[in-house]
C-alpha cells in the first residue's frame, strides 16, 4: 500500500469511527484549556495558576489498595476549613468535576436546561453540551453582576444556575442580596451553583454561610488555585446533606487516588493552610502593585475587578500587547473572541519576578 492509500485508508477508520459517537460529541468544541491552546514561552501567566506548591510526604503503603470514595481525613478537613458538616462535603477531581457531576445528576439529557451567565467560566456550558443539556444564557448586566431578575423568569426552564464569584474572567463578585433573592424563588425549582474556585483570595465574599438557609444553594470550591495544587486535581462541593447524596449515588467509586488524598490532607492541615494564607497575601500584595501600574499606563483601558489571583485587563489594542508578550515568552490569556470582552487580556499573579516581565515588556516602545 503505498503513502497515499495508507492517508486515505486511515481517513476513512477516522470518518467511520466518528460516525459512531453520539452527535452532541461529534458537533462538540472542547474547552480551550491553557494546556490545550498551548505557546511557546518561559513564563506562564495564562490558566490561573499559583506561582509555587508545597513539599508533601507520600506514604506508599497502601497504594497496592483501591482508595475509599470520599476519604474522610480530606472530607472531615475541608468540613472543619469551609465552616460545614462533613455531610455536606463531596470531595472530587477538582472543581470541573462537581460541574460534571451536578449536571449528570440533575439534568435529563435532551430535556432539560442550565442557566450560565456570560462572560463566564467555560466548563459550564462545555459539560452541559456533552450530556446533551440545554443552555440558556443571560448575559451580565452593565455591571457586570446576574440579571437576577431576569434569571428568575427563568427558572420553570432550567434546572441549575450556575454563577461564578469570584467570576471569571473578569473577577466580579456575586451580590449577595440579589442571589438571595434568587434562591428564595429558585425553593424547590432549581439549584443554584455558586463556583468560588478563587475564593481564598477574598474569602470575607464567600457564599457559604447561606448553606444552612438555602438547601436549593451548592458551592464549588478546589485547590488548584490558592493551594497551588493545580496539578492534583482536587475539589469539593459543598452542599445540603440530601444534594451530596445525589452525587454520590453518580460518582465513580474511586475518584481520589490514595496520594492526591495524602496531599489534600497535608494541605488542610494547619501547617498547609498557613502556608496557602501566607501565598494569598504575598499574591494578592502583587496583585494591587500591577493593577495600579497598569492602571496609569497609555495602552491600558481599563482593568477589572481584582478579586481573584489573575487581572482582566481591557488594552487599546489586546492583540497587539498579547503579541508583544509572547514574543518575549510570556503566555498570557486572550478573551477577545468572548462577547464584550474585545481587547481584553487576562493575566495570572505569577511571582515578583513575572509580573517584573510583564512590566518591562510594556515599558518598551512598540
């Protein structure tokens, strides 16, 4: 068989065995992950990332054994830091996860809907597509907070809501009174998904203390982000006991491999939170230093809400800025192709060093 008929033969397997995935997987798009979109570069401020982890110990003892479903040092830790009762404690493969989970679990696929509002987190809707849920979208008000009123109209059509606080991109907290709001009319209709993936960095915002108000609200919480433990996927869900039930009854009965269980609970201990507190105030110092910068500079427009470890930045010409960084190897993230969020570019708090880099690059004449 000669090169082309091999080409075309393996064009062919490929056609054939798409064929055969459900039509929602063949028309889907993935998300664009930092991982995936990729860039050549030596620093790396595009997905959110903490600059450093930790030193942790493993005990490998037990590795020759299946790992409990949800280890109860991990749960009983997280219940004791998130201010709950283990039994409103679900520990997952991080945050996308519990997305994956709510949805699989409260959604009949080809009948029912989730509700996002963009600009927002992408995995909402990406997880709701491939399970062949519905999305109905109400965009951000001017101020960038939920059209709580108008998502309330909505509410005999959907069954979540998912809303982002810290959102991002654009790092805008959720109004607790108009989500309040929201969950007395959402009372057995809908739940109400609040991800607060970056909470730590302003954690006096949380949603959590409604739990025990609102069986109807769940919190999506991990510690890939002010933990620096990005690489262990580890998340958790925090939720009415009856909810984390639910998702029990869904997820797979081993979901935490033993030494992502060992780490998570090194880092709740309260060495580990010390340390993660310690890296939030470093982050969020540098944060307020390169948002005022910014904020003087010509080719900055605007810069958006600082709440979580990352800046919108709204640049006069956001390709041209995300170019000149790249060049320089600095991988940054660009939302131009999101609604409303034309120029903007987003930036990771990286360590002294990198946000040194960023500055130098845009000091330097174009």
């Amino acid at each position: 068989m000669s090169v082309n008929e091999a080409a075309l033969s393996a064009s062919v397997t490929a056609d054939l065995l798409t064929k055969l995935a459900r039509p929602q997987v063949q028309a889907l798009t993935p998300y664009q992950s930092a991982r995936r979109i990729g860039g050549h570069g030596h620093i790396w401020l595009n997905a959110n990332e903490a600059p450093t982890s930790n030193d942790y110990q493993l005990d490998c003892a037990r590795l020759n054994r299946y790992p409990e479903c949800q280890p109860p040092t991990v749960v009983n830790s997280y219940a004791a830091y998130a201010g709950v009762s283990p039994e409103q404690v679900l520990v997952s493969r991080g945050g996308d996860e519990s997305i994956e989970l709510l949805i699989r679990t409260f959604c009949e696929p080809g009948q029912d809907n989730i509700l996002l509002c963009s600009p927002t987190y992408g995995m909402y809707a990406i997880s709701a597509q491939t399970n062949d849920v519905g999305i109905i979208d109400v965009p951000l008000n001017s101020e960038r907070q939920p059209d709580f009123n108008a998502i309330i109209k909505q509410l005999d059509q959907v069954k979540i809501v998912f809303l982002c606080s810290p959102n991002n991109p654009t790092g805008d907290l959720v109004d607790q009174a108009g989500l309040c709001q929201l969950l007395a009319a959402a009372q057995g209709r809908a739940l109400v998904v609040v991800d607060e993936a970056y909470i730590e960095f302003c954690p006096q915002f949380s949603q959590a203390n409604l739990l025990a108000q609102y069986p109807e609200l769940v919190i999506i919480r991990t510690l890939s982000k002010a933990f620096g433990l990005a690489g262990l996927r580890c998340g958790f869900s925090l939720a009415h006991p009856s909810v984390i039930a639910l998702l029990l009854k869904v997820i797979p009965p081993y979901p935490i491999p033993e030494p992502v269980a060992q780490i998570a609970a090194q880092a709740l201990s309260e060495q580990g939170l010390s340390v993660m507190r310690t890296r939030v105030a470093e982050l969020n110092a540098l944060k307020t230093s390169l948002a005022a910068r910014l904020a003087k500079h010509h080719e900055v427009k605007k810069v958006y809400a600082p709440h979580g470890n990352y800046l919108l930045v709204h640049f006069k010409d956001g390709g041209a800025l995300f170019a000149r960084m790249a060049k320089a190897g600095i991988i940054l993230r660009d939302f131009a192709s999101r609604p409303g969020l034309a120029d903007c570019i987003r930036i990771t708090i990286g360590s002294q060093a990198e946000m040194d880099a960023v500055l130098d690059v845009l000091q330097q004449e174009q």
